[in-house]
C-alpha cells in the first residue's frame, strides 16, 4: 500500500502540485539549465573544475569562505590529466599564461578570527595576489557585519557552466565517495592525514549559470566598487562549451532553477533571507520523505516548522545526516548546545520515531579494537520526495539564515524525468553512506516503501548510518549567542561616518574613538614592557639615539630626515614622536616633532602619487577602489578619522592616498587636524613620557586616559569646525 503511494507520488502530473520557487520571496530568481549534475565529494567536483577551467575562454570567478593556492585541483584517481601544474595556484598561473586574454577574481572571505586563521593559509595575497600574473586578483571581502562571513562558495566560468555548494577550493576537502578509512591521497600540504569527508556541489549552465555570474559580479562590486563585464556570449558557439566532457548530466532538457541567497543588512542594504524562506517552504511540501545534510543543526524555527509539517504528514518520515559531534571548543559550545535543542523539539513533540538523526560511519580495520571512524558531513543538502533537490552553502543554523552570506541551489521537477532524476540523486546519497549501491536502495524503497525500513535492511555493512548521541560538555554553550547569532551586529550603527552624522551621535562615535584608543595605548605599554618588542622599538634606545643627534648643529634637519627615512619602512610614528617629545622637550620638540611627521606624510603621499593606483592596486587587491572612493569622498574628515584613529600603518595611509590623488591641500589638511593635537600632548608630557612609557604608574595610565580624552575632544571640534565650513561654503574636497 505504501509503495503503491511512493510510485503515484512519483507519477502525479505536475500540474496537480502548485510550485514551490517564489522569485522576490524565497529565491533570488528561478532560471533555467540545460544541464545539471550533482557532483558529490570533493575528488568529483575538483577533477570537474579543473577541466572546465580549462576550457574557459573570458572570465573565471571565484567565492569562497576560504581559497587555498595548495589546494590539489585533482580528480578521484589523484592525477591532473593534463600538462598543467597540480595545485590550485600554480595552476591558474600557467593557465593564464598559456591565455593571457583570460581574466580570474577571486573573492575570499577577510577572515578576523584568531581560531580560523589557524585553519587557513598564512597570507593568501602572497599566493594569490602578488605571486600570480596581472591577470589573477585577489579581493578579500570585508563588506559584512561584525562576526558576520562571506560563506557563498561559487565558481563560475565565462557566465556558461557554474558551481556552488558546500566545497571551498581549500585543503583537507579532497575526498571520494569510497571514502576509505586510509588514503594516501587524502593528507594536507604538510603531509598530514586527515579525516573522511563527505561535502556535494552542484553545477549548472545555461541561463542559471549566467544569474550565478551576475551574482558574483554583483558581489564583487559591493566590495571593490567596480564593475566586471559580463562574458561574452561564447556558450553555444562550436568549440566554445565550456562543461567538461567527462561529466554526465543527471538533467537535462528545460531544468527550472532556483537561486536562494542569505545576505545581512550592511549600510544602506536590506537584508535578504530567501535561504530561510526556502527552507521553510522545503519542509511544508514534504509529504513522504524528507532528507536532509547538513553540518549544523541550530536554528529552532525550522526545528519547530519540522514539527508542524510532521504533525500534519503523518507518513512523512525524515532522515538527518550530520557529524557525529562537533570536535573544536568553539564549535562545542556554541553549534552543538544547538543541535541538542533541535533535537529536544523533535523529542519533545513525541515524534523521534519518526525522524533519524544519524551520521556516517565506516568499521575500524581492526588496528583499533572496537573503534570506528566517523565521515565528516559538511554537506547542505536538503530533498523533498521526488520535487525539489537542493544543494547550497547554508546550514540549518541561525548563522546561515540572518548572519553570513549564502548561496543555495535548487532543481524543482517538472518533467517525469526530473522527478525520477531527483530520486536517483537521493538514493545515491543514501547509499553512499550505507556501502550499498544506489540500485539497492531503490529496490528496498520499492518493496517496503519506508525509508527507515530500508535503512534497517542496510545495517550491518562496513558503511553504514549510526546514530547520533550527543552528550553535555562542561561548560555547554557559554558563546552560543556570539558563535550562532540569531542576527548580524552592524558596525555602521556604532561606528559612523562622522561626517554624516548628527552632532548627538558624532559625540557617541567620539567616545567610542577614545575608548579603541585607551585600549590600544594600554596594549602597546604592556607589550613595550613584556615582550621582545622591547628590544627593537625602545623607547630608552631611540631617546639615546635622538640625544646623539641633538648635539649636532644639524640636528632639526637630521631628525626630520629620520622621520622621513622611517616613513618608508613603516616604522611606527608615534614612537618617533614620543622620543623627539623626550628629547627635545616642550616648544623644540613640538616643531620638530610636527615637521617631521608632516614632512614624512607628505614624501610617502608624494610615493603614492608616484607609484600609482596600478602598483598599489597589485600590493593591495581591488579593494583600494572602494577605500578610495570613501577617502576622497570625504576628503579632509577622512584623512583626519584615519589619523585619530588608525585603520591601517602610518606609510600605508600616506600612499593610499597619494596614489588614489587625494587632493594634496586636504590631505595636508586633515594630517595636521589628526596629528598635531597627540603631537602637542606628548610635548608637553616631555621627559614625563619615558616614564609613563617603561614603568607605568597607576597615576600614569590615570594621565594617559586624561590625555587621550582632551585629544579625542581636540580632534573633535576640529573635525566638527571643518565640517561646518565644509556644510556652510559647499564640499570642496571632491578630487
């Protein structure tokens, strides 16, 4: 009876059934492919890649929460196929070599966080940016909320073939479906073995991949204020066809695609949540079976949207694969507090009979008596019966719905065809995990019609789906809300533009600018007293120095070289300050000390100008466009924000500007405003500032918040008196 239901589900016309993809609702745009694969593991998606990369002709562009030049773009047998270097960055290199018309972006996630740069590779502008041809830019993004990221993993070649999932091109992801318990292949750049691991990306062309293409560009953009072009229309001409032979289709014909984004609120931007509104549509379509990968299963809504649609279904039954635990501290006490109380609501409900949470799990080879090994599931997958297939880059997580950036894919049947193509793509996960084939499962689901049933008849075999068992660790979820938030936290709230600001939030802004540069001060005595930092930026050496100096007749233009001659290897001005200030004293120091930070500003501005936008763009990426859009935008304010409270190195900002052409009258302007109100405090501290340097006293750190105070307030009215003039006799500081 109940495989009598399965096969009229599967054979119900598809004008019986309203369709799911709601454009400007739950997906971005719903598009058509003419072809489509679900590519599933690492070793079939990298080997699939390299060969469309190959054949691209314009334009590659790439996004990711993390891009690894040492990535091995290899197929399942570990070999290139080809002449072309192995790993990921060498072979972009010679790609564009051998087609110096190509022209590759790369757009990867600024990560902050200390935990993740671990995982990450050490400079990847090194790899990506400056070791690679002028045809290769790397951009890394920072246009997201704070603790936000930008996880949308997309490939896309010459707007005709595309890629997105849940695979970054970054090591220790490279795996095969066989997922074998030791693999020689499957070991990081150092050498190192590492896990199973299971993740699937799908790719599509035609219409779709050029909206994916847009997507990107769109992105791009929003980073570095400038425009890509589109590919030209190469797709279809003979010769031109980008998808690599080597892959088949698992659609074909008029494939309705949907594209579902995630993206927070940043600026002037609303905020896009069609990944959360599909997945709630996913789950209220579900009647019969409902399966489900996924990384992370956090987010309570969707937990209590599952119930509701079991309650209403009652032959619906629902297979969850997941880690078996979450292994890093972080991930401990944030995502995995989570998922127990997602699986609490299933519990609680009184419906775990009906919804498995397992993970794959592979039988020790007897070196290890009774231990078995674990495939890591960093998958997002998620099928509704024989209707929709969907393959993305966001987890079940409050993250993925509110916070990061996300990118899903999803095919939603209308043909016989497609319907049969999406059972097939399941029972192939299904029986990936279970060591059966995919014929197998189809023939157990046929006979019994329950999934579970099937599940029971495949337990037993080398790989197979275990069941989850969380347990409480110490401490549990002490970060859940800053690890998992339920939304963004948007810096441009607390830290404004002062120039557009009201004078009640200036003044906030203000006193959050004097707060950072409390912190900072007191960071910088304790690493001038406790590190090794003291022994190549001392202030005792530079003043002993500066002292020889100032016995010679020449000594105000000497140090005023000195300024300058440090200006280009980045040293840090404020300590050149500090130790003509304790040299010199009040009235001498003061002139000195202002002429030569001034001098120096202007010699590194004069480099900048110089060198120009090209040099910089290659030292920095194409984010210089957008930080020279704001800077010259805003002129002399910006200058002097950037001066009171510092975003980048002193040499840094001085040729940023140049190069960009600030106007040298504002930047000379805003210098002053930003440096002479620190430059008068530490002069009239004089030889009090050695003291308060290296042995810091609780009346002296009491003196420096004081000083940082009256200096945030001097720099304050300063800006707020030119910013009235500006207002008053019209913004004179466009370039």
């Amino acid at each position: 009876m109940q495989a009598a239901r399965i096969r009229h589900a599967i054979a119900t016309p598809e004008a019986t059934r309203a369709g799911v993809l709601r454009p400007g609702q739950n997906v971005w745009r719903r598009e058509t492919a003419g072809r489509a694969a679900m590519l599933v593991d690492a070793a079939a998606y990298f080997g699939a890649l390299r060969q469309t990369l190959r054949n691209a002709r314009h334009s590659i562009l790439v996004t990711g929460w993390d891009i690894d030049s040492r990535t091995p773009l290899v197929g399942p047998d570990g070999k290139p196929g080809d002449d072309l270097p192995i790993t990921f960055g060498a072979f972009l290199t010679e790609l564009v070599r051998r087609r110096p018309q190509l022209s590759i972006k790369l757009l990867l996630w600024d990560y902050y966080s200390a935990v993740y740069s671990l995982e990450r590779e050490l400079m990847p502008a090194l790899s990506l940016q400056w070791n690679t041809p002028r045809q290769i830019e790397l951009c890394l993004d920072d246009v997201l909320p704070i603790g936000a990221s930008h996880h949308q993993k997309i490939v896309v070649v010459d707007d005709a073939v595309a890629f997105s999932g849940g695979l970054d091109l970054t090591i220790r992801r490279w795996d095969t479906e066989s997922h074998e318990l030791h693999n020689a292949l499957r070991v990081d750049p150092a050498g190192k073995p590492y896990a199973p691991f299971h993740d699937v990306q799908m790719m599509v062309d035609g219409a779709a991949a050029a909206a994916l293409g847009q997507l990107v560009r769109g992105r791009w953009y929003r980073v570095t204020h400038e425009l890509l072009a589109p590919a030209p229309p190469f797709y279809g001409q003979a010769g031109c066809d980008p998808w690599p032979l080597a892959v088949t289709p698992d659609f074909t014909g008029d494939i309705a695609v949907g594209i579902a984004r995630t993206e927070p609120r940043y600026g002037p931007e609303p905020d896009v949540r069609e990944v959360e509104a599909l997945f709630h549509d996913m789950i209220d379509a579900a009647e019969r079976i409902l399966y489900v990968e996924n990384q992370f299963l956090t987010c309570m809504a969707l937990a209590r949207r599952l119930v509701e649609r079991l309650q209403q279904q009652p032959d619906l039954e629902v297979l969850v694969v997941a880690p078996k635990t979450h292994h890093t501290w972080l991930e401990q006490q944030s995502m995995l507090a989570g998922r127990i109380r997602f699986m609490a609501v299933i519990g609680d409900a009184g419906l775990a009979a009906r919804v498995r949470f397992a993970y794959p799990c592979l039988r020790h080879d007897g070196s290890v008596k009774d231990r078995d090994a674990e495939v890591m599931v960093h998958s997002k997958v998620m099928i509704v019966d024989d209707r929709l297939l969907r393959i993305g880059s966001a987890n079940l997580c409050n993250r993925s719905i509110a916070v990061d950036t996300e990118c899903d894919l999803v095919i939603e049947a209308n043909t016989p065809d497609q319907r049969a193509g999406i059972v097939k793509a399941r029972n192939r996960l299904i029986a990936e995990h279970c060591g059966a084939t995919e014929a197998e499962v189809a023939g157990l689901l046929e006979q019994g019609g329950s999934l579970f049933a099937a599940l029971d008849a495949l337990q037993g075999r080398a790989h197979r789906l275990c069941p989850i068992e969380d347990t409480l660790p110490v401490g549990l979820d002490l970060i859940g809300a800053m690890a998992d938030p339920v939304r963004p936290l948007e810096a441009d709230r607390y830290l404004p533009d002062p120039s557009n600001e009201p004078p009640s939030q200036r003044r906030f802004s203000s006193l959050l600018v004097i707060g950072l540069g409390v912190i900072v001060v007191i960071a910088l005595v304790l690493a001038w007293r406790y590190t090794p930092l003291a022994d190549w930026a001392s202030p005792h050496k530079l003043a002993a120095a500066f002292r020889t100096v100032a016995a010679s007749p020449l000594s105000f233009p000497l140090v005023v070289g000195i300024f300058i001659a440090a200006g280009f290897i980045a040293f840090p001005v404020t300590l050149l300050i500090a130790a003509t200030a304790i040299t010199f004293g009040t009235w001498e120091g003061l002139s000195v000390a202002l002429t030569g930070s001034m001098s120096s500003a202007l010699a590194t501005y004069g480099a900048g100008r110089w060198l120009g936008a090209d040099l910089l763009r290659r030292v920095m990426g194409p984010r210089i466009n957008r930080v020279a859009r704001k800077v010259k935008s805003n002129g002399i304010l910006a200058v002097t924000t950037m001066r009171v409270m510092p975003t980048a190195p002193f040499m840094l900002v001085n040729l940023v500007a140049g190069a960009t052409r600030i106007r040298l009258l504002d930047y000379t302007i805003g210098t002053f405003l930003g440096l002479a109100p620190g430059i008068v405090i530490m002069s009239v501290l004089g030889g009090r500032l050695l003291e308060m340097m290296t042995q810091p006293t609780l009346l002296d750190v009491g003196l420096v918040i004081g000083f940082l105070l009256l200096w945030g307030g001097m720099s304050y009215l300063l800006q707020l008196a030119v910013a009235r003039l500006r207002d008053k006799f019209g913004a004179t500081d466009s370039a």
